[in-house]
C-alpha cells in the first residue's frame, strides 16, 4: 500500500473534492477529475493514509479531542500551546473561523481501524501569492507519540500541499527549547534555517526564541520518496 489513494472526498460544506495522491502523475489525474484551483481555496479534504485519516475538523469534534488532549495532559507541555480540554470547543471555534477567513485548514488526525481521534494538525498562514504556507498546530496524544503516526501525518499533508496544490514552501516552526519537535521536523527532512529571537511571549511568561525549517517544491521529490519508503517500506 502507497498510503494516499487517489479518490473523491467531502469537505465540510459537502462538496466533492480530490484527496491528496503519491506521485505527480496522479497528481496531474486529480487535477484533470478536479479543476477546481485547489490552491486559491484549498478546501479541507480528507487524506487518507496507512495507519490514520486526516479529516477536515468539525464543531462536533470537541469531546474526541477533548479526550485525546487529556491522553497525557498535553496541555502541561512547556514548549507549546496545547488546549485544555475545557477550552477545546474554543479552540475548535477559532480554528474554523479561521478557515472561513481563508488563513488556515485545520484537520483532525484518526486510526484507520479504529476511528479514534488521536491528534490535530493544520496548514496555516497561507499566502496564495507567494505560494508558502505552514504546517502547524500538531500534536498527538501521549499513548500515540513515537509510533510513526507524526511523520504519516506529516506527509499525507505534504503530499496535498506539493503534489495537489502548486506550493513552493511548506514551513515549520518549533520553540528553540523543543529538542523532540526539532528532531521530529528535521527527520521529516525539513531543513533548519534559523532563530527568531524574541519571537513570542508564551503562556507563563517566558520569552519564547523560534526555530525556523522548511521544505522546498525542489526538494519534496526526493524527500517524499524516502518517508513513503520509510512508511510503506511494502510498496517497493
């Protein structure tokens, strides 16, 4: 199996769209069944994987991720900004508002086998101009860290952002302080570029530096080929 299937899909308001697809030539397929310009809306779709399901987030998404914020009171983390479940539907809110303004396109992260919800994941701060965006607001539930459900996730995003949508740079940011989210991030094969100082004022007080990494459209062919291989080392 390569992962992502080449299907149709439903967003939140119900349309029909294409998920993401492996290759660019399945990629031009989707393109030519769907040509609606995936990249000026960028309209949540679901990508669907080996282990997990990325689905577009719903208002009725509160209590699974309720629960799965509580698998190991993420929140507690110092690193990063992870809500509590009493603050969830506030977070899901904000996120879908955010959608609706075009700046961001959150999902929720789901077992193949099970439904479960283990996690979140989002693009967001995309600039249709410049064709760049970010891949943020990730996290996963205690009992599903270091299972390869991270860098799945990652790369059925990246895979819709650079073999379906015609970006040029998908972003990262980590707190300079957040040695497994680096380390994460680097063996996606993102590229660390540098530190913003002072970038941000986190919720204890502390003055947060940012660790800045990317991936390039020049880079992803090789890159893409070597999590598919890591992921579904049964589809050499």
């Amino acid at each position: 199996m390569l992962g992502c299937r080449l299907r149709a899909s439903f967003d939140i308001s119900g349309r029909k769209r294409a998920t993401v697809c492996d290759d660019e030539r399945t990629a031009t397929i989707a393109n030519f069944l769907f040509p609606i310009p995936i990249m000026r809306t960028f309209d949540p779709v679901q990508l669907v994987g080996k282990a997990i399901t990325l689905a577009p987030l719903r208002p009725l998404d509160t209590q699974d991720l309720s629960a799965t914020v509580s698998d190991g009171e993420l929140w507690t983390t110092p690193t990063t900004v992870i809500p509590r479940p009493e603050e969830m539907q506030r977070y899901i809110d904000r996120a879908l508002a955010g959608h609706a303004r075009g700046e961001c396109v959150p999902y929720i992260i789901r077992l193949n086998d099970t439904g479960q919800a283990v996690g979140s994941i989002r693009t967001c701060k995309i600039n249709r101009r410049h064709r760049r965006l970010e891949i943020g607001h990730i996290w996963l539930g205690r009992s599903f860290q270091g299972r390869r459900l991270h860098t799945e996730a990652n790369y059925l995003l990246l895979c819709h952002v650079f073999d379906v949508g015609d970006f040029l740079r998908a972003q990262y940011l980590a707190d300079e302080t957040n040695a497994a989210s680096r380390r994460a991030i680097r063996a996606l094969g993102a590229i660390e570029e540098g530190v913003l100082r002072c970038e941000r004022v986190m919720p204890g007080g502390r003055v947060r530096n940012t660790v800045v990494s990317s991936i390039i459209r020049d880079e992803w062919p090789t890159i893409r080929g070597r999590l598919r291989d890591r992921l579904y080392p049964d589809s050499r």
